[in-house]
C-alpha cells in the first residue's frame, strides 16, 4: 500500500514541497546561462509544457540578469544553480530568485555561509543542498573508499549542518548518482536520517531513450517507496522532453493527473488494422488536450472494449475496421482511415 513519505514542508515560490503537497515537476535550462533571451524563451516553453520549478545556472555575476529576465517574464518558480561563488547566491537573492542550489561546505567559511543564509532566510529563500557521487568531500571519500549511499547521505547532512549552525532550516536535499542502484539506496538512506524534502533524480541519465529508462527504474522504485517530493528526469536533450517524462512517470504511477491518460494495446496477430500508426496519430493530436481523461486504442475486440471498460473513451480494431466505446459500450462502427478523427471528435465533444 502507498504510503508518502513524511517530510517538513518549504515554499519554491507559490510551489510548496513535501508535507502533503503534490510531487512537483520541475527542469534545468540548457540555453547559454549570459543570454537572457534565449533563456526566457526555452523557459516559457518549459513553463507551456507543464513545468512547475524551472533552475538555471549562474556561472557568474553578470549571469544575474537572466535571473531577473526570468522573474519578470515567467511565472512559475525560479532557481539559481550556483557553486563556489556565494556573491552569486547573494546577488540571486536581492534578484528575488525563489530558491538557490548551493552546498555550504563549497562556498568558503562560516562568514559567507552564514551571510547566504541570512540573506536566504529574510527573504523566505529556500536553499537545495545537491551532492553527485563525483563531488564528495575528500574526507567522506576516503572514509568510506568509494561514493557509497551512505557517503553520498553523510555529505548532504555534512552540508545541512552547515547551514543549521545558522539556525537555517529552510532546506531541500538531493544526492544523485548515475548509477540507478546507487541513487535509488542513497535516497532511501538519507529519507530514513532527516525530514527535509527531496528532490530525487538520476544524474547524468543519458539521451533520451537510455534517460527515460533509468529515470523510470530509478525514480519509479522511489515514488512508489514514498519517495520524493520533487523530481528532474535529466536527459541529454530538449528539456521540454524532461518535463513530458516526469508527467508520464507521475501519471503511470498515478501520483499527478495531467491531460490524457493513453491506453493502448502492443499488437499481435489478431490485430487487423495498422494500430501502431493509429495509436501513434491519436497521441499525437492529444499532446496538448489538458482533460483528465483515459483514452484507449486497442486492437482488436478482446483487447478492446473489454479489457479497456475502465476508459473514458477508446477505439478498438476489427478487420478494415473498428469500433468507438465509452466505459465498455460500443458507440458506433468506424472504417479503418477515419477511427482517429471519429475518436477525437468524441473527445472534443466531452
């Protein structure tokens, strides 16, 4: 049975994380970081996508200004990834940026800590502590001889008590590996040590196929643990394409609705139509559709209105042919090239 994970809650803007609120969806900009424009640009697609949390990198000072462009033009939340620098994270702040990723341990002594952290704090700046297995401490390293989960959970609490020495609580977590099993472990170690909420990903995925795959492995197995309040599918690729992954991961698991819930059959040798082009065709015209519905495209009768009564709306294949069926009830009979447009006009209809 699914049982959430109890986590404190903090405030990304207008977007809470942990406690009861939804596991929110969120990407990185790969636009370059000094072109505003650019930057605006990609995140107002991210944001049409379905986006609730977009982060941009701010490699230096005069990287400040896309932050800026970004509040005044983009609505949902806006992070600052930043490292080394704390004059950055301090800039950020006077920006109005939402949330600054930063590890305290990385940006220099206590005075500049404790100066991101008051700044942070005055303004109700949540900050992201995020450890990848290539960036431990050398001391946890040589401690544990190798980024184990249990180095990659010491190295985030490390940080967190850094901040906590300057009574800053506001606090999101992430430590992140490449390897599926070595995130997947490290999540659940550091779930069981702190409440704080956390932002679950695996890092460095791949392309999008490969990504997809070990997205799904990784984060799928932390969800349905109860695992994770806020999620990035990292893809060497658009990051509109990230945004679509993690809604479909949400949706498959059933923790988020959003727009159409696609149903369809994988073929065999009863199928007499080409339902792999009519399936591909339906979604693609129900990209954008944003009803909460289920919509199903199977291929022949035993697949169709049987298997598939549970959905809102569905199509199933005959010889040449097929049939339209809402909750298991045939509607009409449809020839084979108009199945799509009589099935999307039904939807268009509800």
């Amino acid at each position: 049975m699914y049982q959430r994970r109890v986590s404190r809650q903090v405030k990304v803007g207008s977007v809470p994380l942990g406690g009861d609120a939804p596991i929110a969806v969120q990407s990185m900009l790969n636009t370059p970081a000094e072109d505003a424009e650019a930057c605006v640009a990609q995140a107002l697609r991210l944001e049409k996508a379905g986006c609730e949390i977009i982060r941009t990198a701010v490699p230096t000072l005069d990287c400040v200004k896309t932050v800026e462009a970004l509040k005044t033009n983009v609505s949902i939340p806006v992070v600052a990834d930043i490292h080394f620098d704390y004059r950055i994270a301090l800039a950020c702040a006077e920006a109005g940026v939402d949330k600054i990723r930063i590890n305290p341990g990385n940006i220099g002594d206590d005075d500049k800590v404790k100066a991101v952290a008051d700044a942070c704090r005055t303004r109700n700046i949540p900050i992201r502590i995020g450890v990848n297995s290539g960036s431990l401490e050398k001391h946890i390293l040589a401690k544990y001889g190798a980024p184990t989960p249990e180095a990659l959970a010491e190295s985030a609490l490390y940080h967190v008590s850094l901040l906590e020495k300057f009574d800053f609580s506001d606090i999101v977590i992430s430590i992140k590996s490449s390897d599926v099993m070595r995130t997947v472990e490290a999540y659940r170690v550091i779930a069981a040590e702190t409440d704080y909420p956390l932002h679950i990903g695996v890092t460095e995925a791949g392309t999008k196929r490969m990504g997809i795959v070990k997205s799904s492995a990784g984060l799928g197995s932390l969800l349905i643990d109860g695992i994770g309040d806020t999620l990035r599918i990292s893809l060497t690729d658009d990051p509109v394409e990230e945004v679509k992954a993690a809604w479909d991961l949400l949706k498959a698991l059933g923790l988020r609705k959003k727009g159409v819930t696609f149903v369809s059959c994988p073929t065999c040798g009863r199928t007499k139509i080409d339902l792999i082009a009519i399936a591909s065709e339906v979604e693609r015209r129900l990209a954008d559709c944003d009803k909460d519905i289920t919509v199903a495209v199977m291929g022949c009768v035993v697949n169709g209105p049987g298997e598939a009564r549970e959905a809102d709306i569905g199509l199933a294949g005959g010889d040449g042919c097929g049939v339209i069926f809402r909750k298991g009830e045939v509607l009409r009979k449809v020839p084979e090239d108009q199945l799509c447009d009589a099935l999307i006009d039904y939807i268009e209809r509800m």
